[in-house]
C-alpha cells in the first residue's frame, strides 16, 4: 500500500516520526512536504496530497497540523478524498469502518505522538462496513 503524507510546520515533529514508522512497517511512503517547523500554509501541503489521491499516485494519506481542521478542510475539496478528523482510536477505525476514510487527519498540537500512532494502527487496521454505509457515502 502507498501512502501518502503532508503537515504544516505544527505537524512536522509527528509527520517526520510517522513517516519512519511506516517505512519500518513496510508501507511505501511518499512525502508531500513540509520539511521543516518553519512557519508555512497547510493547503499548499493538503492539495498535494489531494491532487496525489485524486490521480492514483497513492491509495491513501494521513495529514497533521495543529488542529487537522485545516487539512480536513483542504483535502476534502479534492472529488477523490474523505478525510476524517480524529483524535481517538474509536473515531480512527470508525473514520474507515463507517465513511471508508482515505485520509486520516490528526491534531498534532492536541494529542500526544503516542495516541497518533495508536489512531493511524486503529484506521489502518479497520476495514469498511460498506452496506448502508457504501450508500452514504455515494450521497456526499
Ligand atoms: C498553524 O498555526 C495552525 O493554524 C494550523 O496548524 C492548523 O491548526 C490549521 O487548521
């Protein structure tokens, strides 16, 4: 699986050491950016993301930054993605489980790394329910 990853400058700390992670886990992993805590904009980073899961060049993506309302908001411009805020393992599969989630968003600067790990082991280990749900999600 390819997956995608973005953040602003607040996500950074937490992308840089998620990025590791998965590499350890065998996930082909592509950075979007941003590379350092310099102060920047998260939509230049989500609409890379977005565009990347709009084109097929990755199945799936995960985006920080301080509150994830920013890149929740960005990415879900993008036809192609559902981004889902979460901040707690039962949203995390949930996001997946019930709305079939491709991106998973997390407030680097409200939850501890540990619980951001906890969140992206909980999504990707969920499958979608599909059924009732397949037909809510094509009505977004
Ligand atoms: C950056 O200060 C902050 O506004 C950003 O990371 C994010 O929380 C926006 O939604």
């Amino acid at each position: 699986m390819r997956i995608g990853v973005c953040s602003d400058h607040a996500g950074f700390e937490y992308k840089d050491r998620i990025i590791s992670y998965l590499l350890g886990k065998g996930y082909d992993v592509v950075n979007y950016g941003t590379d350092s805590t310099e102060s920047c904009d998260y939509p230049d980073f989500a609409h890379a993301l977005g565009s990347a899961i709009d084109n097929g060049d990755v199945d799936c993506g995960i985006a920080l930054c301080g509150t994830g309302n920013g890149m929740a908001m960005t990415l879900n411009k993008h036809a192609g993605v559902r981004a889902a805020l979460a901040w707690g393992v039962a949203l995390a599969s949930l996001a997946k489980e019930h709305n079939n989630a491709n991106v998973l968003v997390l407030p680097a600067r409200f939850i501890s790394y540990r619980m951001a790990l906890a969140c992206i082991r909980s999504w990707l280990a969920a499958a979608f329910a599909a059924g009732r749900h397949q037909r809510r999600i094509q009505k977004i």
